[in-house]
C-alpha cells in the first residue's frame, strides 16, 4: 500500500488538497508544496502498519470506500493510504 504524508493539521487545507495529492506522480521521499500545504510519498506500508494505527485512540482514521482510501490523521499529519491497483 502507498502512503503518502500530508504535513497540516488543519483539515480545510487537507481537504483542498486531497483530490490533487493522490493523483499526483512524484518520487518516493522527496517533498512537495502544494497550496501551502507540504506532503511527500513516504513509501510503502505493510498491512499491520494500518491495523496497528487503527488502533491508537489519539488516530482519527477515515475511510474513501469508492477507492479504497484510509486516511489516518494523527498530530500534525494526514497519511493517506491508497492499496495497490489490482
């Protein structure tokens, strides 16, 4: 599954970016701004990583069911976490 990490804690700014964010190709690691909003593809998550953070009750999680989607936002940080294309 990839993870891509959205640095803001502010879920309006999450919300602009979203749809543009997930569509985006950019390289494992390397941060982007976009908006004012900075994010990076953090890589791939194993699926225990997901449970595991389901989890902890300071994790807020919210599910996109059309595409799979999980967003877990914890801190200062939204992860979106998009399964692999079948």
């Amino acid at each position: 599954m990839k993870c891509i990490s959205v640095y803001t804690d502010n879920f309006e700014q999450f919300s602009d970016v979203f749809e543009k964010v997930i569509v985006s190709d950019f390289p494992e690691n390397e941060e982007h701004e976009m908006d004012g909003v900075t994010f990076s593809h953090s890589g791939e998550v194993p699926e225990h990583y997901l449970e595991r953070m389901t989890q902890k009750p300071e994790v807020v999680v919210m599910k996109e069911k059309n595409r799979g989607i999980t967003i877990l936002q914890h801190g200062k940080v939204f992860e979106i976490i998009i399964p692999k294309a079948e």
